[in-house]
C-alpha cells in the first residue's frame, strides 16, 4: 500500500473514530451510562450512591467517562474503520466479544485506580489506568480486528543477502 492509501485510511479511520464519539457522547444525554458501574463501586464501598469518594480532600466522581463506554467507541472505530482487514460480519462478533472484554478490564482499570492510589496517587494512578485501557484496545484490536494472514506477512523475518 502506498503512503497516499494509507493517509486515506488513516483519514477515514478519523472519520470513523469521530463519529463514534459523537454517538458516545449522544447516548450519554439520554442514558445514565456510569449507573452500574456507580451501583458496584457503591456496594463494595468504595463510593456513595452518586459515585463520589474523596482521597486526600481531592473529590473523585465516577461519571460517563470512567463507565468503561469511552474506549468500547474507540474500540468501535478500530473495528468498523478500514484499518481493521476483518470481515463485516465477523466485525460485529468481534465488536461484541471486544466490548465485553474492555466493559470488564474498566472495571478492574477501577478497582485497580481505588487499590492503589494510597500507595501512588491519584493522578498518577488514573493516568496508568487510562495508558493499560489503550494498550487494551490497541492489542484487542491487533489480535481480534486484524486477518491472521496479514500478520502472518508483517511477522515473517526478511531474507538476509549473500
């Protein structure tokens, strides 16, 4: 692929990704996206019922943005964009089983976040948790979104001349 298809996928993959999150952001005004996560932390006692703690006087609020919702549409975009080699019906299993996979691992990006920031702080806890949540959807995305023939092709190692 030359550097011209390849500025146009990446194109479109912007396209995409934009898109998905202008739809995350519209459900987000008319469904309460963080309420079950919100219910979980709530029971184990971590937070109140409107998903507030506080950390060293520092308030933390569990909101749309920490439900895990974010990344599955970004998950989205790597999926239905042409970066991802799959077929089309194959992308909805994928986008599925990849959705479930990143909802659970934002809960343990959470629990993570509350275990740990007594001993590393809260920012620098949050930004972990939001670098493993990428690599996440990175790997999901490589290992799930791409034919196994093509990276069967990247992998294989080029021949050294006589």
């Amino acid at each position: 692929m030359g550097s011209k298809g390849l500025l146009k996928q990446i194109l479109v993959f912007l396209i995409v990704l934009l898109l998905s999150l202008c739809l995350f952001y519209l459900l987000e005004l008319y469904l309460p996206l963080e309420v079950p996560v919100v219910k979980l932390f709530n029971t184990l006692g971590y937070v109140d019922a409107s998903g507030k703690t506080s950390f060293n006087g520092v308030d933390i609020l569990i909101d749309y943005q920490c439900s895990g919702f974010f990344s599955i549409f970004v998950f989205l975009a790597f999926i239905f964009s042409p970066i991802s080699t799959i077929p089309l019906r194959r992308k909805f299993w994928v986008f599925l089983l990849g959705s479930i996979t990143l909802y659970l691992l934002n809960i343990l990006r959470l629990f993570l976040l509350f275990w740990l920031m007594p001993y590393i702080g809260l920012e620098n806890m949050h930004i972990i948790g939001w670098f493993l949540m990428s690599i996440g959807i990175f790997c999901l995305w490589y290992f799930w979104g791409l034919e196994k023939e093509k990276r069967k092709i990247n992998s294989i190692p080029k021949k050294k001349h006589k």
